[in-house]
C-alpha cells in the first residue's frame, strides 16, 4: 500500500515543494482510517533518490549478510515458538507478547512517551513491541534495548499526529 502524505505527493520530498494547504494535508490523510492503519506493521517512507546515488557505489551492508541476518532471526524465532502454534514474532498474541517483549525501564518510559506525544493505540503499543523484538532478534539482543523501541516507534510513521 502506497499513501504519500498528500495529494501532490512531495509532502517530505526533499527534492521538491509540497504546495498542499494544511487541510488538503489532514484530508488526505483521513481517506485511510486510524483502524486500518493499525492493521499494517511498517510504515516507511521512502524518499526520491537521485540517480548518482544509485548509480554509485554502495558502503552499506551486502545482501548477503543481511539474508544470513534475517535467516539467523527466524531461526530464533522458529526455536522460541517451538511448542506454539506460531512461528514468528509478528504472529504473537497478547500473552506472547508479555513473555517476550518485556521491556527494561528505559524502554518502557521511552514507549510510554512516544505513546502520549503520538497519540498511539493500543495496537499501535502492540505492534511496536513486536517490531522491538524483531530488530532485537536481527541483532542477535537477547533484551529489547531503548533503540530498538525508538527505531520500532519509527516505523509507525502515518500514527502520527500532524503538529
């Protein structure tokens, strides 16, 4: 599903200037509603790139390590819902959730935050914790880390109130 923030498209656009009035703006994004987007784990916002960009070499992580990386994951996930009848973290029910996800207090304070400035739902909460122990698991962290929240609450993009 593809929702660009506005109906021109260049909303965050670094390239180009979004010319939407503010209630264009909460127009458009109302055409989604709250209970649907609850339903989708990720929301990311992809910006244009350039094509020098592309075309450039790449420093970043090789395919191949992020595959064994992502491999290395549902592999712990698989084990740690052996005796379940699921088989990843994004299957997990509210009691999973709790023996799973449990966050350190800084964790929980940095969510509790994000939750009010946010407006967040109770799913909203769930989901995030999900992600939280996903991008732990993709770290090889045995314990759900303040970043790994922060960067699950990233993922949550179109939760967000516009200020």
């Amino acid at each position: 599903m593809e929702l660009h923030g506005c109906p021109c498209g260049f909303l965050s656009d670094p390239q180009r200037e979004c010319h939407c009035t503010y209630p264009q703006i909460q127009r458009y994004k109302s055409k989604i509603s709250g209970p649907l987007l609850d339903r989708i784990d990720l929301h990311v916002e992809v910006p244009s790139v350039k094509f020098k960009e592309l075309a450039g070499q790449s420093d970043g992580e090789s395919s191949a390590d992020i595959r064994e990386r992502v491999k290395q994951a549902r592999e712990k996930q698989k084990a740690r819902f052996t005796s379940k009848t699921i088989f990843c973290n994004a299957q997990m029910g509210p009691r999973q959730i709790k023996k799973y996800c449990a966050l350190s207090p800084d964790s929980q304070n940095l969510l509790e935050k994000a939750m009010d400035l946010l407006g967040l739902s109770a799913r909203a909460y769930h989901r995030i914790l999900k992600i939280s122990r996903t991008i732990a698991d993709l770290e090889t962290c045995p314990d759900i880390l303040p970043h790994h929240v922060s960067e699950a609450i990233q993922y949550r993009n179109l939760d967000r109130r516009l200020l």
